[in-house]
C-alpha cells in the first residue's frame, strides 16, 4: 500500500512497476536485518520513528503557518462528508466511539501477548521490569502517533478547503483523501523536507517488515531447523545459510 499510494505517484510511474519497486524494498531489508540482527531492527526502528515523527510536524508547522495558524485548519463544523458521531453502543452504526474502544482495546492486548515481533522485544530486554517499561513506552509511542497522524490528516483536509486550487486536475478532498498527503508532499514542501516526508512514510512500511522478518526467522530456526539438527550451527552461519 505504501508503494502504491506513496512511491508511484511521486516517481511518475506506471502501477506495473509497484512488485519492481517491493522486491528492491524488500531486498534492502532483508540486507540490513539479516546483517544486524534484532540489534539493526531497533537501533533502524528508532531512527525511522524520529524521521516519521520529524515528518509529520514539518508538514503540521508548514500547514499551520500557511493558513494563518491552527484556527485556519481546524474543522469549526462536523463535516457533511463524515458518517455521524455516536458514543454510545449502537450495533446498526458502522462505528462508535466506544466499539472503536473496545476494538483497538482487544487488538492491543493481542499484539502485545501474542504477536512474535512484541514477543521478541520483551525477550531481548534485562528483566520482567524492561519488559514492561517497553511495553509502556510502545503503548505511549503507538498512541502519539496514531494521535499525530490524525492531527496531519485534518490539517491537510484544512489546507485543500481553504486553498482548493492546489488539488490536482479532477481531485477532490473526498474521493481522493488517500492522495492528498503525497500531493501535499509533491506541491507544498520545499526541497528537502519532502524527501524527509517519504522517508518518514517509507520508514514505517520497513520498520513493520524489518520486526517482522526477524521475528519469523527466529521462530523458524529455534522451533524448527535446530530442534532436529545434532549439530547446532553458530548464529553467523545460520544466517549465511
């Protein structure tokens, strides 16, 4: 998805050439993750979070002092676009605050006990009290990001309404919301900080495969290839081989 709503636009490309450009992504990262290990997934994990965090208040900053400050983007009105708000428990509404509650609540608790990439974290730390602090700081990470996202999303929806000469021929903020951040990235950054931006963007896609990569690998080699191996093979072979 990333590739697709991302890479292509900016590039000028033809969608046939988006498994061209997975296959050079993915190769990278399995470079650089088989090279380093765990130890390459967190120390790239962390730089790729503060290029994602960069990017997203660069393009807040620019927005806001575009439109005159924070008052020029925020919404002062419920959009007629939008489906209705609703906090209670309603089972014929799409989506309420409180099912989006108990939903992101239930995916949460089974990210973090069972998923192998959240696993190997607590794994990798001193003790029960590293694991937890991680658990606490990814919890705190995933929210402020979600949070700030959101933010960049209705600043954007602000900056088209109030400029709508810079959508692109037949664009419009409601079919085309997918595209407005990569052409935000293309008209409305300057140079460099739009390069900042994609790989704000791209960093995200790699993190997610580069922790799910090792992950995989881990399970594989210790479940399954050195359970019925007499001969246990040192961690720079396995990798080699």
């Amino acid at each position: 998805a990333t590739t697709k709503e991302v890479l292509v636009p900016l590039l000028g490309l033809d969608s046939s050439a988006i498994p061209y450009l997975c296959l050079v992504m993915g190769a990278i990262t399995v470079v650089y993750t088989s090279m380093g290990g765990l130890r390459a997934v967190v120390l790239t994990d962390v730089i790729q979070s503060l290029i994602l965090f960069a990017g997203a208040l660069v393009t807040l900053g620019l927005i806001t002092w575009r439109v005159g400050g924070v008052d020029g983007w925020w919404p002062h009105q419920w959009p007629t676009h939008w489906p209705e708000s609703g906090f209670g428990w309603d089972l014929s509404s799409r989506a309420t605050f409180f099912g989006a509650l108990i939903a992101s609540f239930t995916w949460q608790v089974c990210t973090a006990g069972s998923d192998q990439m959240a696993i190997q974290r607590y794994l990798a730390t001193r003790d029960a009290s590293a694991a937890r602090r991680v658990l606490a700081i990814s919890l705190t990470a995933n929210g402020t990001v979600q949070a700030l996202l959101a933010i960049v999303g209705l600043a954007l929806l602000g900056y088209f309404t109030v400029f709508p000469t810079m959508l692109a021929p037949n664009q419009n903020v409601i079919d085309d919301a997918d595209q407005l951040f990569v052409h935000f990235i293309v008209i409305g950054l300057p140079a460099g900080a739009s390069g900042l931006i994609v790989a704000g963007i791209l960093a995200a896609a790699m993190s997610s495969l580069s922790a799910g990569l090792n992950s995989c690998c881990s399970v594989i080699a210790v479940d399954f290839i050195n359970r019925f191996r007499k001969i246990q093979d040192s961690q720079a072979t396995q990798v080699r081989r």
